[in-house]
C-alpha cells in the first residue's frame, strides 16, 4: 500500500466544455465515490498524477485522497483511467474510496520472466495467452503483479491461473482453468516434421518392389493378321 498523497479539488463545473477548459489549465477531471458516500466531481493536476503514476508503477495502488486545503482525506485507489487517444493525455478518472478492513476486487497483471526449455532446446514458440487475472483481498494485500518462471516449460506444457502463486489472503476470481501461457511447436518445426513424414512415405514407395509383369496369351497368326 503506498504511503503517497494525492491532493484534488472540488470540480464547480462539469460537462464536455467544463472539461475540456479544465485539460487546457493543466488539470485532469475526475470524480471520487464508494465508502458509504455519495459521488464528488474532483478535479487534479495532471502533472501530479504522472509523477504519481510513475512512483507507485501500478493503478491498483491504495493512497490518501486528500480533498484541498480541507484537512479531509481517505483511502482510495484509480477504479477507471481514460486515455485521449488522439491526445494521448489522460482525460479523466475514476476514484474509489476504500476502508483498509474491507477486501475489493483487482484486476492484476500477469508477467514471465526466463526462457523456456522448450524454447531454448526443443523449437518451441511461448504463446502468452492470459496477461490479467481478477483477484479479491484487503487493499492492503493487493500484489503489485504475478510472475511466472516458464524456465522449466516444454513443448505441449501450459500454465493455468489455478497455478499461480497467490499470497496469503489473496483469492483468486478468474476460471480456475483459464490458460497463461502455453508452449507449442514453431510453424518452421512443425513443417519440418511434416516434410520428414513426406520424406518417410516416399521412402516406403520407393522400397515397395514393382509389380511383375502380366504375360498374357500369345496372340495367333490369324489374330494379327485380323
């Protein structure tokens, strides 16, 4: 859980053009709810939120939601970050506040790190299926993120959620079955596999002895001469 700050202010105006003035002065729209309280339209310094963002290296991170120069503050943590895609700016955030003795629900990412067995040794491909899984704990318990050792993986082996390593008071929401990472064949191994079974069937055609020759009836005279 991060010890860090973050100050926003009451947002007077709302609406596209409220909005829209406020991302010119710098400032990030944005409202705060949950903890038994009604919603507040808060606005925050978009400068603050990067360095923010870039120190905690997560959006599931529990902070101090301080609101101006009240003195009022509570826990919280980023529940939706939308990004301009034009613009490539944050354009707006969602705020949730959180009682430290109440679990929520995350969406955690899953990371691999080291080169498979089967990658290094065998001419497998590592296909990284799942990069996120849903979890329920304290805000307190919220993993920063999951790391998978796929070192020891072959070609036809595969990771399941069920296999990840969950610390204490972490529950696991996503399918139990749902797929990580799987190790298969690369396509240049399975087509030299596929030409060794060619080459292998025409080795056998080429072993299989010819037919005898069929010696029929000679024909007679009066046969060819017809």
């Amino acid at each position: 859980m991060s010890d860090v700050t973050v100050v926003v202010y009451p947002r007077e105006e709302t609406g596209k053009n409220a909005n829209r003035r406020l991302r010119v002065s710098g400032s990030i729209p944005a409202v705060v709810y949950g903890g038994g309280k009604e919603s507040v339209a808060i606005k925050v310094d978009e400068k603050m939120m990067h360095e923010f963002l870039q120190e905690t290296g997560s959006e599931n991170a529990v902070f101090l939601l301080k609101l101006g120069d009240t003195g009022k503050s509570r826990h919280a943590m980023i529940r939706d970050l939308q990004i301009d895609t034009v613009e490539r700016r944050i354009s707006h955030i969602d705020f949730q506040r959180v009682l430290l003795d109440e679990k929520v629900r995350v969406t955690v990412v899953v990371t691999v790190e080291g080169t498979s067995e089967g990658v290094k040794n065998q001419g497998g491909v590592l296909d990284f299926v799942t990069r996120e899984v849903d979890v329920e704990c304290l805000p307190a318990d919220i993993p920063a993120a999951f790391t998978l050792d796929v070192t020891k993986l072959e070609v036809g082996d595969h990771v399941e959620a069920k296999d990840l390593d969950l610390p204490e008071g972490v529950e696991l929401l996503s399918e139990a079955n749902r797929v990580l990472v799987s190790l298969g064949h690369s396509r240049v191994a399975e087509d030299v596999e596929e030409a060794g079974e060619v080459e292998d069937v025409v080795t056998l055609i080429e072993e299989i002895p010819d037919e005898p020759e069929v010696i029929g009836r000679a024909k007679d005279e009066d046969e060819e001469d017809a």
